[in-house]
C-alpha cells in the first residue's frame, strides 16, 4: 500500500479524553473514531489489525475442533423469557422494538440462540459433542464505557458453545477451549494467565478469565509467581488426546480474580512468590451445566437412560478489546510496537526523497520484492520532511523499517530499522528484501 493512496488519518495533539496510553495511541495513530460512548468506526490501521487478531482466533478454534457459524446481532426477545435472562439482564440490555411492536434486542452474547438452534437440528447423543462459534458484534449498554475499546458498549467478541451429553464429556470441551485459548494470545504474543473466575450472568459454577498483566487493566488480580513461567501448550497438542494434564498443570498454582479471591488461600504462598497486580481480561470460560438447556429443553436421546439435557460451556474472547491491550503490551514513547503476527502492515519504507530517480527506483524494487513474498508494505512516498515520516512511522509501529535516500543508495545501501529496538542497520536493497522475508518467516507461526 501507498501511502498516498491510503486513509491514515493520525494526530498531532494527544487527544484529552484518552485516560490510558492504549486509547491515546489509537485515536493518534489514526485506527478508530469515536461515534457515540462505547462506540467506535474502526479505520483502515484498525480494521486491519482487528482482522488479523481475529484470524488468528479463528484458526485456534478450527484447530481445536470448534465449528464456525454466524448468528444475528439482533435476536428476538422471546427466545430470553424462555430461559428467564429477559428481565435478569437488566439495563445492560439494549431493548429494540420493530414497527410491528415486536420486541428485540441487541444480543449481548449468544446462549439462548445457539441452544435454540442446537435444539432444533441434534436430537441424538451421536451427534456429540459439538462445538459451535461465531465471531460478531455484541452490544452492552455498559454503566462506564471507558478505555477506549477495552470496555465499549458495541463490541466483538468470538463466542463459542459446547454440547454435551454429561459433565465429563463437557469438561473434554472446557479443556480443548482451555488449551486453545493459551495458544491464541501466545501467537498474538501475549502472555494470558487462567484465574479463576465469578461466573455474573451467564451463570455456572466454573470459570476462568485469561488475563494479561498490564498496569492500566481494570482487573484486579492474585496469582503464584511459578504460573507466570508457564509456556502456551504449543501449536502442536494433539486436540483428541487427553488435555487434562495441561489444564492442570495450569490449574494447580493459585490465580483469580478479585470476585473470587481466597484471602486465606493467598496467604500460604510464600511472599516473594505473590503476585498482586492489574490485568486486562482478554477472554473467558464457563461451564454451566444444563442452566440453558433445561428451561429451553434441549434434550438429547442418551444410550440408556431416555432423553437428557445436554450440558453446555461456553466461551468469550474479546477480540476488539485485544486491540487495546496489545498496545497496552506494547509501546514506548514514540509510539505502537506491533508483533509481526498481528501489525496492520509487516514493513514500511520510508522514501528520504520522493521524485529523486534513484531513490524512487529503489523504492519501488523493495517494495515490490517483499509483496512478491507475500508481505505486505506500506510505502510512505509522501514528500513530507524526513521528520514527520520518522515519527509516524514510529507511531503506528510497524515491526520493521526500511530507510531509503539518496546519500545511502550512493554507497548502494538502505537502511533496516527494527522498531522494538530501535537497532539499525545498513544493507543492499536485495539484502534489506532477505532481511525482513527472514525476520517475518521467524516470528510468524
Ligand atoms: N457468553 C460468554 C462467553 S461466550 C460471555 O459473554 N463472556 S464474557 O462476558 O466474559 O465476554 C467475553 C469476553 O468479551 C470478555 O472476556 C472480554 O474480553 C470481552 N468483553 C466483555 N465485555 C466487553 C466490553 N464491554 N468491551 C469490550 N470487550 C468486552
């Protein structure tokens, strides 16, 4: 991409009602408007990043077995008095009537509807255990939409649904969830910790949120030390095999949430392995039993014993929230420092001189050396001052840099600037090409 051709609408002044250094950094790098409280247009910068950290949770759920769908952000209001959230869910609801009177919502989030439509289709224990997941926008009229958007009041979440015939079975898909959830953040390269956690409104007795550790997070959280050590399962688990020893490997060391937080518990882990600190809740589990399919009668023939509810779990990642608390992860004073999994471009090139034949030239061979291996640039072939091109650059934190002008290209050189730390180095335009083909090949996975 051009820059000239491209909408990057940046900042100069830090905006004032940006309270944390991520939405600061958003609003200035040009990646989301404000449209109402808690509700965000999401620029090309944005929108880029946002799809990509939902492609990567897209991924993890197919690897773990679960089953893409796409349900409707509106939902009939009926489909919540059968299993009694209607009323329960409070002012959080946002209430919608159409022009024949006929009540509505914007869902919040989606068990009623899978279960209606898992009632409608699997009538047999055969057909278990089934994972379902959509990636779409939820609505919750929050009390304190801040943050930017970490706590918005439109926003999009990966929520995914098991099915199960008993308790055991649905803790095989509580543990695929687990497992795969510690994979996703680790390939955005964040590291989330489970903590156990108050199940609120969607209900159950057992949860975890994943966490990342960040000082701006709204949660406040207590862990052992030793969990912050634990590496993600790795890409290569076997999601059919017995995932149990992972999950409590992870499961074993106290962590949880303030809702839930054992004082006394806390109090036996030696002081200098107490962790007390702030996180961002990137995702989080629950299983709740037959809560749902129950009232809603989603019943399933089981092998001996006549037809049973099925037990079900279910599964949130915030995923435009992850915007937010990757930059939170990753900043410094000049700006976003993206890792390569997710940056909304994997490089850019910095023109010194834009109308200069050599500079010009040599821009064009890199940049169309790295889209013919599948990167993608973004070129900055403004005519700003070299200044501003700096700064931008820095801001919007492409991983990588590649510095051309025209007293470098004299000496047959670019420069190769790595944005985390700052580290540079001058190399031939083909050997810049190789450079980041090699950079991005190490880190993509
Ligand atoms: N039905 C369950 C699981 S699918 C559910 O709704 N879980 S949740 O309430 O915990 O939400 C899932 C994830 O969405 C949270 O972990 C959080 O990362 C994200 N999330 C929740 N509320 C907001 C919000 N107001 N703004 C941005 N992200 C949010």
């Amino acid at each position: 991409m051009r820059l000239s051709r491209f909408f990057l609408p940046t900042l100069k002044e830090t905006p004032a009602e940006a309270a944390i250094v991520s939405h600061r950094l958003m609003l200035r790098a040009g990646m989301v408007r404000q449209e109402s409280a808690g509700i965000y247009s999401w620029l090309p910068l944005g929108f880029r990043v946002l799809k990509k950290v939902e492609q990567i949770v897209r991924e993890e759920q197919n690897r773990a077995g679960a089953i893409e769908i796409l349900m409707p952000t509106i939902q009939p209001a009926d489909l919540w008095r059968e299993s009694q959230r209607y009323d329960a869910y409070g002012d959080e609801m946002l209430r919608i009537k159409d022009r024949n009177g006929r009540e509505l919502l914007y869902g919040p989030t989606n068990e009623e509807m899978v279960t209606s439509i898992f009632k409608s289709f699997c009538r047999s224990y055969k057909e278990l255990p089934k994972l379902l997941y959509h990636i779409q926008w939820k609505f919750r009229d929050e009390r304190r939409p801040r943050f930017g958007v970490m706590r918005g009041r439109e926003f999009l979440m990966k929520d995914t649904y098991s099915f199960d015939l008993t308790k055991e079975e649905a803790m095989k898909s509580y543990n695929r969830m687990f497992v795969a959830y510690m994979n996703t953040f680790a390939r955005m390269g964040l590291q989330a910790f489970p903590m156990r956690a108050e199940t609120g409104p969607i209900g159950g007795d057992l949860s975890h949120e994943f966490i990342i550790l960040a000082e701006n997070g709204e949660s406040k959280v207590f862990c052992h030390r030793d969990l912050l050590d634990l590496p993600a399962p790795g890409l290569d688990v076997d999601f059919e095999g017995d995932l149990q020893p992972i999950v409590d490997e992870r499961t074993a060391l106290y962590a949880a949430t303030e809702d839930v937080h054992d004082e006394a518990a806390f109090a036996k882990i030696p002081d200098d392995k107490k962790v007390s600190a702030r996180g961002i809740e990137v995702g989080q589990v629950f299983y709740f039993g037959t809560k749902y399919s129950e009232p809603m009668k989603a019943r399933v023939s089981h092998p001996q014993n006549g037809e049973v509810p099925v037990h079900m779990g279910s599964y949130g990642i915030g995923v435009s929230r992850i915007v937010g608390g990757l930059i939170e992860a990753f900043n410094d004073d000049a700006g976003i420092i993206w890792p390569r999994s997710v940056a909304p471009f994997d490089v850019g090139i910095l023109s010194m001189r834009a109308g200069d034949e050599a500079t010009d030239a040599a821009c064009e061979q890199i940049y169309a050396g790295l889209c013919k291996a599948g990167l993608e640039p973004l070129y900055d072939d403004s005519d700003d001052r070299a200044g501003a091109k700096f700064s931008r650059m820095d801001l919007i934190g492409l991983p990588d840099q590649i510095i051309v002008g025209p007293r470098g290209l004299k000496d047959g050189v670019v420069e190769v600037k790595d944005r985390a730390t700052g580290e540079r180095v001058n190399l031939s335009p083909e050997a810049a090409i190789d450079q980041i083909i090699a950079r991005h090949q190490r880190d993509i996975f």
